[in-house]
C-alpha cells in the first residue's frame, strides 16, 4: 500500500506541478486583476498540494516511527510559513506583485522537500532545520523592504557607499576567506560561514544604477568601468569564477541598457572572451574543470565524478523521475549545493524539473517587466540588474548539472542549501517587490488624480 499511495503521488505531483507553471504564464496575458487572483489562488492550491504530498511520501518511506513524528512536525512548521508568508505580504503591503509571492513559496518548497529527502538518507535533519530558520529569519527582514524603498527613495545618493561596502567584503574574502573546492567563497564569523559574494551582486547592481542615474558621460563610465572590474578581479583573485562571470555579465548588459551603445556591449563580449581564455591558463582548476566537462568519463573517479552521477540521475529519473527516497542523489558530492537540480530530475522527473526552471524563467519576466515599466532610470536599472543577476545564476547552474557549460558551483536560488544564498535572493525579491509596488502605487494615485 505505501508503494501504492507513493507512486500515485509522484504523478500527482508532476501533474499539478504543471497546472502551476502553466498559471504561471497564464498570469501575464490577463489584464484584469479579479482573473490574475483567481489565477495566484490556483497556484496556492497546487503549491500546498505538492507540498503536502512530497512530505506524505517521505512519511511514508520514513523508516522508525521517531522520524515520521519528525517530518510531520516540520511539514506543519513550513506550511504555517508559507500561509503567513502569503497573506502577511497581502496584509501588509496591498499592492504586493502575488505572482512573485507565490513562486518564491513554490521554489522554497521544492527545495525543503529535496533537502529534507537527502538528509534522511544521511539519517540527519539537523541541516534541514537549520535551513528552515534562516528562511524564517530571511523572511521577516525582507519583509521590511518595501517599506524601506517607500521611504527612503534617495538611494541613489549612496553609490560609494555600495562600492566601498561590497569591495571591503570581497577583500577580505581574497585575503583570508575558507577555501572550497579551490575556490576562496567564505569567511567564518562566531561558528557561522557566510558568502559575502552573495550580497555584493546586490550592492553591486545598486552602484552602477546609481552611477548611471547621475550621469552618462564618458568620465563617469570609465570610473565605474573601473570599480566593476576591481569587483570581478577580486573574485577572480579569489577563483570564485562563477560570481566573477555573473557581475561581468551584469555590468555589460546594464552598461549596454543605458547607454544604448552597440560599440560598449562588442567591447564587453571582446574583454569577456579574453577573460575566459586568461583564466584557463591562469588557474589549474579552471582547466580542470573545462577537462571534466569536456570529457568527464575520461577521469570518472575524481575530476569528472561529480558530473558523470549528475547525469546518471537525470538519466535514471527520466520524465517521471524514480520517486522521492527512491534514487539516490545522495552520491552526487555537495548535491545539496550546486547540484540539487540533479537530484529533482532523478527523483521527481524531468517534466517536474523543467518546470522549476520554468517557473525562475517566470519570475525573470516578472523583473522585465518591472524594469520596462518603471520611469526613474535608477529602478530601472536596479530591476534589470537583479533580474539578470537572476536568470543567470538559474543558467549557470542548470547549465553545470546538465553538462551544458562547465560546472561554476552557483547555486540555485531558493531550492539550494546556503543561508546566504536565501538571504540574498530574499533580499533580491524584496527590492524587486518593493519596485513593484512602488509603481502600482503611483499608477492608482494618477487613476485618482485623473478620476
């Protein structure tokens, strides 16, 4: 019967996966608000489904009784999260965008679903409710910034502010970070690791959309040329290649965004293909990491390892995956990490895994959408910037599961493990709200106005 009522879920779960993912896309094509709220409350409804379903078949593959109690309880605490989460935002903030509300609860599910599975398997939970408080605590602080966009809108005033700030935490990285996997990524302070990276990428964006609010000479773009390539030399230094390509890629494009300038964006493709090639040459586990992508099964017991299981689970999980506690992501080294896209494909499937994507490629639309339609040149440029901070942390890491491009080890927003990496996409979707709302507050008082 547990195989049974385990096997009808997984089904279940794919087929209201896509009735979600496909209201995600039906929202952008209704106009009319009563039908994008019918719309979001349907995405509710199958998020809390999913939910409760992945949590029933862990349950049900759960060997003692202790456990079972357990999982349980940790289903009840996120469930009474994602409710508050939900309507406190309504509550507090009338104008809230209920679409990025809903894909941010829909993606945190998945990845406490998958996290909790993956720590059965090691027989302990003690990650997962680690995981569980930082998202709490995340929450609650992002929730104040909105608030704090509305009245403090001269932000754009403090551009050394994010310059100084994000270049101090990177030096210190460089200088006396932890090394992981060759890579210098974090520093530990009172027991806790925290990636300062992971917060620059947002000062960062405020700094170049500020500088480029005040002015647009050629002075002012050599100066913040100048201070974006310290960022990605630091984290070059550093052999954080990943973050070193995500801010390289976020400043040409919002270089090329206001200036409009085709001869800013050839030069930045130009100096991006030099980059690459020095850092091949320069680095050793650059090269080994091009080696393992471009044939992994040549060392598949050291450097191509970790890709050659990455693609056997996706394979073994084909389009309806093996099942929840039925594969066994738990051989893909730091598959928590920078790999759990691998462990949704092996085990919930590929159709599901297509839709998580789908579903970051919604929330994307959501920050264009946001950037086209604000006025001020600042928000604009900030909701560009973040949003493709976002779409291309989501590629590097697919890209690097599926043997796309080679592995950069970004993790994958929401759903991997990393306190910073959901405090910072917290404070990502914060900012991108608080834009938002900021607009639709100023299009109902000119409704107002003209009424």
């Amino acid at each position: 019967m547990t195989n049974l009522i385990a096997e009808i879920s997984k089904y279940v779960m794919i087929f209201l996966m896509v009735i979600y993912t496909y209201a995600n896309f039906r929202f952008f094509t209704l106009d009319d608000q009563i039908r994008q709220r019918r719309v979001c409350g349907r995405q509710n409804r199958c998020m809390f489904l999913i939910h409760f379903l992945a949590y029933l078949t862990l349950t049900l593959r759960a060997e003692d009784e202790g456990m079972r109690m357990m999982l349980w309880a940790f289903y009840g605490a996120q469930a009474v999260f994602f409710l508050c989460y939900i309507y406190l935002f309504r509550l507090i903030y009338r104008n809230v965008s209920r679409l990025l509300v809903n894909n941010t609860c829909m993606l945190l599910s998945v990845g406490m679903v998958m996290l909790t599975r993956i720590s059965m398997a090691r027989g302990d939970l003690d990650s997962v409710l680690r995981q569980f408080v930082i998202v709490v605590a995340s929450a609650a602080v992002t929730w104040l910034i909105p608030c704090v966009m509305e009245r403090f809108w001269q932000l754009y005033r403090l551009q050394w502010v994010y310059a100084g700030a994000g270049m101090v935490l990177l030096l210190i990285v460089c200088a006396a970070g932890n090394t992981s996997y060759g890579a210098q990524l974090s520093i530990t302070i009172g027991g806790i690791s925290i990636q300062p990276s992971e917060f620059v990428k947002i000062t960062f964006v405020f700094f170049v959309a500020a500088m480029f609010y005040q002015s647009l000479e050629f002075k002012t773009i050599v100066v913040t040329t100048a201070v974006a390539a310290a960022h990605v030399a630091v984290l070059a230094l550093s052999r954080d290649l990943g973050g070193a390509f995500l801010f390289f890629v976020t400043y040409v494009a919002m270089l090329f965004v206001a200036t409009g300038k085709w001869t800013y964006l050839a030069a930045g493709a130009g100096s991006g293909v030099l980059a690459a090639i020095g850092g091949y040459y320069l680095f050793d586990h650059v090269r080994r990491r091009v080696a393992a992508w471009q044939n992994p099964w040549a060392d598949i017991e050291n450097t191509g390892y970790q890709i050659t299981q990455s693609l056997f689970a996706i394979g073994t999980g084909g389009w309806f995956g093996m099942g929840l506690c039925q594969g066994m992501p738990q051989k893909i080294p730091v598959v928590e990490k920078d790999f759990v896209f691998a462990a949704i494909g092996e085990e919930l499937g590929g159709i599901f895994a297509i839709c998580v994507v789908l579903i970051c490629l919604g929330c994307f639309l959501q920050f264009m959408l946001i950037a086209t339609r604000m006025e001020a040149v600042f928000y604009k440029l900030i909701a560009l910037g973040l949003g493709l901070e976002y779409i291309t942390q989501v590629f590097l890491t697919v890209g690097g599961v599926t043997k796309f491009i080679p592995s950069t080890g970004v993790t994958l927003p929401f759903v991997s493990y990393g306190g910073s990496s959901i405090f910072s996409t917290f404070i990502l979707f914060g900012v991108m709200q608080g834009l938002y709302i900021l607009k639709r507050n100023d299009e109902e008082e000119l409704e107002m106005e003209e009424d």
